[in-house]
C-alpha cells in the first residue's frame, strides 16, 4: 500500500509516520505545501491512500484539487470542530481529530482496507466541503478565566508559562510566577492550544515553547525544562516523548 501524508506541521507530520510504522504500514513521502503537494503529484504515481491536512503553510489543502485530479482515497486529518466535518463522511473514507488517537487510526485504516476489497475510489464533492467549512482555519484558545473569590481573572495564553495538574486540579503557572486553578482537564487544554506553541511533555504538564529557558539532560534518557517562573515544579520530559519533543522544538 502506498501512502502519502500532507501536513504543514512537520512534528505532527513525522508522529503520524511512525504511528503508521506501528501498524506495519510506510509512508515513504511527506508533503507540508499545497505548491509542494502539485509539484509531487504532476511528476509521480498517485498513492493509494492520502492522510490530508486541511490548512497547510500556503492555503487550504483543497486548492490541490484545483489543478490535479486525485485519484487517491483520502482520510482528512484536521483540529476543525466535529459539526464541520459531517460531510466527509460521505466524501472521504474518515477524518481523525487532533492530536490523532492511535486506536482512532488503526480504525481509519481498517474502514480503507475494507471499502477498497469491493469498491473503486469514490469521488467526493471538493466544493460542498470549501462552502460547509467557510474557508476558515482553525482557532485556537486565546485567554483563560480563573475565580478569584467573587473576581474574574483573565490570562492571555501568551502570558503561560505552563498547565499543570495536581490534586485532581489543572492549574495555570503564568509567566509572572502566579497560580491559577482552572475549571478545565489537562486533556482539554491540550487539544484546544495551538500545538506549535504548547506541547504536553508529560501527564501532568503542558509547557509553553517561548517559557523555555533552558533544556538539561536528565536521569533514564529524560529531559529536564528551565522554564520561566518555574516555581517548586520539576518539569521532566517523559522518555516516551523526548523523541516527538525534539521534533517538536525544531
């Protein structure tokens, strides 16, 4: 099976790579531009199945379909809300949610695998999902309220230093060294920042890339953050992430 992934992202671009290798499957091409995307695909033999990003660096990914007919089967990988998306199924084997869950892909893979033992590619409506999505791209969480007594407290993300929880709380460390208790899960926080500013380094914490003062080499092929307004938390990279969290940085 030949695969293509087309993603602006690189980091996300290489894990979704190696979750496909934990299935037993390749994609030996990685394509991050719609201009990128048009030049592969006038000069090379159109894949099989196509993992596609909605918003790339230069434009929708839909512009592709402007000027190449595609030929491939297509499963859309995008942070744009459910309600939005109804219409690929109709149009598209399936569409996973970001950050892309590895039973969520298996599954996707599976729906392939089945449709195509009986059936040819179906084309799909490129116009009906440009007008249902409006052209927009993805937004992501600006500011954050926390109660102070009867006060409201605003917090721009800008200002995060890091989420962490504790107690069964998820909490605000910002970058003047202050705490906030959020009425939020750390799952939550995760999905709905932008992930080229903020990444979950572990369970309990997700760290802001401009807080980053410093990265120190820890015990078990771990990684240690400096980061601003640190407080009393000692933030480890998990071993299991410090690979996606180098890729991250770059």
């Amino acid at each position: 099976m030949k695969i293509l992934i087309i993603e602006d992202e690189r980091p996300a671009a290489r894990r979704l790579r190696r979750m496909l290798e934990a299935l037993n499957l390749k994609a030996e091409t990685m394509l991050h531009s719609v201009e990128e995307s048009i030049d592969w695909f006038t000069s090379n033999p159109h894949p099989d199945l196509i993992f596609l990003d909605i918003q790339l660096s230069d434009g929708l990914s839909f512009e592709i379909f402007d000027t190449i007919s595609v030929k491939s089967a297509i499963i859309f990988t995008t942070a744009y809300d459910e309600y939005a998306l109804k219409a690929f199924k109709l149009n598209s084997i399936d569409y996973l949610m970001k950050p892309i869950d590895h039973d969520e892909l298996a599954v996707a893979i599976k729906k392939f695998r089945d449709y195509f033992a009986v059936n040819e590619v179906q084309q799909f409506n490129i116009d009906d999902i440009k007008k249902l999505l409006n052209t927009s791209t993805p937004t992501y969480k600006k500011r954050y309220t926390a109660r102070l007594g009867q006060r409201i407290k605003i917090i721009e993300s800008s200002d995060v230093s890091y989420f962490y929880s504790e107690n069964k709380g998820t909490y605000i460390h910002t970058l003047e060294g202050r705490n906030y208790l959020l009425d939020t899960t750390l799952d939550l926080v995760e999905n709905e920042t932008d992930p080229k500013l903020f990444y979950r380094v572990s369970r309990k914490y997700v760290v802001n890339v401009n807080a980053i003062d410093d990265i120190i080499s820890y015990t078990n092929s771990r990684l240690e953050l400096k980061l601003k307004a640190t407080a009393d938390h000692q933030i480890i990279v998990s071993r299991e992430r410090v690979k996606d969290f180098k890729e991250w940085l770059e």
